[in-house]
C-alpha cells in the first residue's frame, strides 16, 4: 500500500516538474499550430472569424505566381548561402586550427564576432557600405564593373548581396563549430598518416574530411533549415524588391497576415512553409543517421 | 626544409590576420563614421583614417531617440526569457532523466521533435493568440512565444544523465525529495552547463528582431533590435547618427562578448551538441 502512494506522490511530483514547458508549449506551440492548419481552410481576416472554405486557399495559392516567385527565390537563396557559407567556414577553420596561442583566439574572436549583432545592426551597417552615392564599397564596384551599383534596386544584384551579407553575419557560428570538429580529431591519426609519409593533400582527404563529416553535415544541415526561414534580412535591406525579385515565403506570410488582413491565406502559405522544412528536416535527420552507421 | 616551414607558419600567420582585420571591416567603417560630423561623412574627404572626433552622434542617438526605453525592455524581456527557459527546462530534463511517469518517452519525443518545428511558421496564430489574451504591445507578449528553447531540456537530459547514481543517495537518506536533489545536487553539479545555456539564451532573445517585430506597434515598448530600424525612418539620410545607434545597440553583448570570449564560444558548440 505505501508503495502504490509512493509511487502516486513520484508521478505528481513528475507532473509538476513538466508542468511548466508542458504548459507553455501547449499554449504557445501546440494550440497556434493546430489553430494555423484549421485557419488556412477559412476565409478568415487576421482578427476575427471567416467562413470554412475547404482547400480554396490552396487551390488560389497554387495559381498565385508570386507564390512561386517566392518559392523559387527561396531555392536561390539558399543555393547561394549554404553551400558557400559551408564552404568557407571550412577554409577558415581548417587556417585558424593551424595558428597557435592568441593569434589564435584573436582570429577566431574576429570572425565570430558579427554573429552576436542584432540583424537590424547588421542590415544598417551594410546598407551605408553599399549606399549608392556615398557607400564605401561603391567605388571598389566602380573599379571592377566601370560603374557604381544600386545594389538594392537591381533586381539581379539583391539576392546575392542579401546572400553575401547573411554569410558575412553568420559565418563565424560555422568557423566555431568547425574547429570544435577538428579538436575532436584524435593527433595520433596525423602522426601516424605522416610517419606513412602522407602529403598535407592526402591528410586531408583521407583522415580530415571523413572524420570532419558528421559536422560539415550537421552544419548543412542547420544552414539549410536556417536560410529557407529567411525573412529578416531581405525585409530589412529590400522588403521584397525590386519587381518581387527578393521576395520569400515568409514575407508573403508576413504580407498577407498584417499588411493585407487575409488570416485563411496566410495561414495556408504558413502551412505549406512548416510542412517543406519539416520534410527536409526530417530527410535530413535521416541522411544524417544513415550516414553515421555507416 | 625548417626555413620554409617557418617562412610559411609567417605567411600563413600574417594572412590570416589581415582577412580577419578586413572581415570586421565594417565595424571599423561604423565607428569612423559615427564619430565623425554627418557633413564629413559624405563629403569625398572622408577616408579611412579617423580624422575627427566628434561625439554630437551619440549624444543625439541617446537623447533624441527612445535608445534607453529600448535597452530596458530588450534588457528585462531577455533576462527573464532566460530565467524562466533555464528553470522550466532544468525542471522538466531533470523528470525526463531521473524519474518514472507515463508519458515519458512521449514527452522527449515531443521535445526532440519541436526542435525541428520552424517557429517562425506559427507567427500569424501566435499573434492572434496574443491579441485574444491582450497581450498586444506587452512585454508578456514579447516573451511568451520565446519561452520555447528545446536545446536546453536535451543538453540538461544528457548532463543529468551523466550524474553518477550514487551522487542522490545521501540526499535520499536524509528524506529529501527530487526538488531537493535538483535544486541541491544537479544544478550545483552543473553550473558550468548552466552559465553555458544561460549566454546563449540570453544572446538570442536579446537578438530576436522578428517576432517582437510583430507583436510590438509602439515605439515605448520595442527592444534594441526593433527599436533601431525607426531611427532610419525618422532620421533619413543621417548616416553617423545611424551608425552610432547601430553601435550603441550592439554594444552591450559585443562587450560581453569580448570579455567573456571563451565561455560564449564554448556555449555556442555545447548547444549545438559538437562538444559536450
């Protein structure tokens, strides 16, 4: 008998120890997921009621060019981000792991340093050195292209200036997890690959790259989810322009929601995001671990 | 052979001290600019050595802007978004890791699964429930949807894990219960973790510019991150007070940072679970 009390006082004291993240995520998680899926079948404005209207917003969605504007926009970019910004972060690491002492610290100190700035600041910053009349960079622009750029009215140039911009800021997150992969690499597998008289080349490729590739993976990974997300920036630097041509998904969820007060549709793009980047979340956790018990 | 090997450790070390000096380049370009008279800033005499300085910038980011409303509320809403995710999670890791109750295994999946949930995705019915509860232009409201940090409950459930068996014992024979384990043997133990979560939460509700971005409408209740896009509107054109608001809003965590270089660092790859 004093077990089972036991035992009932064990779960209630369980109970109240999850109660607190148990009720906050229904309340902040649960609830509006559920309440976003239920939406997008309405014609609902942002505040207030509307009517069930089935699968009309998906139906509308699958014929709104700038849907697809957006969808395609968000495939570029996160062509130009996570591929490059992987890329280099390795490069950088694979230098800074080769320093020693406080240069080292300092290196790395410095290119991690803008990862911890607020966006806005980022996107201020950029923007006066990328300012038409009097930015600093303009004239580098001038020496190699023969004339100044508006970078942020070019409809060829924003993307990719969006996309340099976000690497600049969150490049340094990669670099850090970049050498935490390269200090788990055992010295012993160096020495031994050069008592074997391997090249730097061959060091690389035979025991730095396999061994580095559950955090090059990893960093994909996160990268990729991170930059499908995009909003931040691109609303800072450009809203969206010029002709659509730095508009996503998640600005068209922001505009229809609070600029145009269509809840249902909104909602319906909402959905359609949440359920790409749980699909390549998902693809992904799955490579990953496929990958490892390899 | 050790000559060259020298000459190329130089190289190597020069080199990338010069790419990382012009990688923080616009930091450097933000400061020379802001402290230099919005006149100077562009006319074509201004070149990259500091030539002037003129503090009129700063003087006009912090009194004619609302910069120190700002700093109270980024710094109240960050500071109890990190208070209340370290708690509820140490709370909820510690039951998942040491105790026995239905639903258990669930929870942990539920857990490990809104980890890849994009939030972001949930900003509409998130901000229709704020409004229903009045919670519209509220720091509640700022707060609430931030609340949700599942790496802390996985890194805690592994440290807690890791805590040897015999560690509850003593507390055990003393007729101590699990918040008395928790709070007396667990978190002691983990302090290092602890600090280590608390950073990086703090840095990133401290940057969240999006979601206070929407649930915020009045310039009086705005964080850092918001609050600093206004100045463009309302200043236009003038790029060295521009600049010295960025700074000044970036400076409080750059500081930090650069203090406490190490422990950030190491933060940043325990949650990210490179390193733990």
């Amino acid at each position: 008998m004093a077990m089972i009390t036991n035992r009932r006082r064990d779960v209630a004291v369980a109970m109240s120890l999850i109660a607190p993240f148990v009720v906050t995520f229904a309340l902040v998680f649960l609830y509006p997921t559920v309440r976003m899926v239920l939406l997008s079948f309405t014609d609902a404005p942002l505040i207030g009621n509307g009517h069930w209207i089935g699968l009309e917003n998906f139906k509308r969605l699958m014929s709104d060019r700038l849907f697809f504007t957006s969808l395609k926009n968000n495939g570029y970019f996160v062509l130009l981000t996570v591929v490059p910004t992987t890329a280099l972060a390795l490069a950088i690491a694979l230098t800074i792991n080769r320093l020693k002492g406080a240069l080292q610290a300092l290196v790395l100190a410095l290119f991690f340093l803008p990862y911890i700035l607020p966006v806005s600041v980022v996107t201020e910053i950029w923007m006066w050195m990328l300012d038409f009349q009097f930015g600093i960079i303009q004239p580098l622009f001038a020496s190699l292209y023969g004339k100044s750029i508006p970078v942020f009215k070019n409809p060829y140039w924003v993307m990719p200036t969006v996309a340099a911009v976000t690497i600049w800021w969150t490049n340094g997150f990669n670099v850090l997890l970049f050498i935490a992969g390269l200090r788990n690499i055992p010295q012993d597998f160096y020495e031994a690959a050069s008592l074997d008289g391997a090249t730097r080349w061959q060091m690389f490729r035979r025991v730095t790259w396999p061994l580095l590739w559950p955090v090059t993976a990893l960093i994909l990974t996160l990268q990729l989810i991170l930059q499908l997300k995009i909003f931040d920036q691109v609303y800072l630097m450009s809203k969206g322009g010029p002709f659509n041509s730095s508009y996503v998904l998640l600005l068209m969820v922001y505009r229809e929601a609070f600029q145009l007060n269509h809840g249902g549709y909104a909602s319906a793009i909402a959905v359609v995001l949440f359920v790409v980047i749980m699909v390549v979340s998902v693809l992904q956790f799955q490579l990953l671990r496929s990958r490892g018990q390899k | 052979m050790m000559q060259i090997r020298k000459l190329e450790n130089s190289i190597l070390a020069g080199g990338s001290l010069l790419a990382a000096v012009l990688w923080t380049f616009p930091l450097y370009w933000a400061f020379i600019t802001s402290i230099r008279t919005e006149d100077r800033v562009v006319s074509d005499a201004a070149g990259l050595i500091p030539d002037e300085f003129n503090l009129t910038a700063y003087a006009s980011a912090l009194f004619n802007t609302k910069l120190l409303t700002w700093y109270w509320n980024s710094i109240a809403t960050s500071v109890i978004i990190t208070v209340v995710v370290l708690v509820s999670g140490m709370m909820c890791a510690y039951a998942i890791s040491q105790m026995r109750f239905p639903g258990r295994k669930l929870l942990y999946g539920v857990v490990l699964a809104s980890f890849m949930v994009p939030s972001q995705a949930l900003i509409v019915t998130q901000f229709i429930l704020m409004n229903d509860m009045g919670l519209i232009n509220t720091w509640a409201g700022i707060i609430l949807p931030q609340l949700i940090v599942p790496v802390v409950i996985i890194v805690y459930k592994q440290f807690f894990d890791a805590v040897p068996k015999e560690m509850r014992e003593a507390v055990v024979l003393d007729g101590g219960g699990d918040y008395t384990l928790l709070f007396r043997v667990y978190l002691p133990l983990n302090w290092g973790i602890t600090t280590a979560l608390a950073i990086i939460t703090f840095i990133m509700a401290w940057n969240q510019f999006f979601w206070p971005f929407l649930v915020v409408t009045t310039e009086n209740m705005m964080t850092i991150p918001v609050g600093i896009t206004q100045v463009n509107d309302a200043f236009g054109v003038y790029y060295a007070r521009l600049m010295a608001v960025a700074l000044l809003g970036a400076m409080p965590v750059a500081v930090f940072y650069l203090i406490f270089q190490k422990k950030v660092t190491e933060a940043v790859m325990i949650s990210s679970g490179v390193k733990g």
